[in-house]
C-alpha cells in the first residue's frame, strides 16, 4: 500500500500515514524498514502494510520511497 507521513509526533516516536481514501494508519518507528524515523517529514511518501494490532489498524513493513 502507498501513502504519505501525515503526522509525526517525533519526541513519543510515534505517528500518521494518510491513504487516499481511507482513514488515518497509526505507525511506530519500530515499524520503519527501509529509512529512518529521525529524518522522516510530513509528506514524504511511503509504501507499508497494515496488520490488526490490539487497538486498531497499524502500520507494519514502512519503507521511504
């Protein structure tokens, strides 16, 4: 799946992806596997898979594109 870092909460290492379309993907930095959270920014574009987690839809798989 393709979307775009929404939000980044960068000091709770935490935040959002946007998919056209559909509602807002949490995400962990633990989640990123090609790039790195420190140098993420709002808008860039990333691929991700989602995976059910306990409190909703997540972000799992994220690479930088």
């Amino acid at each position: 799946m393709q979307g775009r870092v929404k939000k980044l909460v960068a000091d709770r290492g935490f935040g959002f992806l946007e998919v056209e379309g559909q509602k807002d993907v949490f995400f962990h930095r633990s989640a990123i596997v090609e790039g790195n959270f420190d140098t993420l920014r709002q808008g860039q574009g990333v691929t991700f898979e989602i995976e059910d987690s306990g409190r909703g839809p997540r972000a799992s798989n994220i690479k930088v594109v």
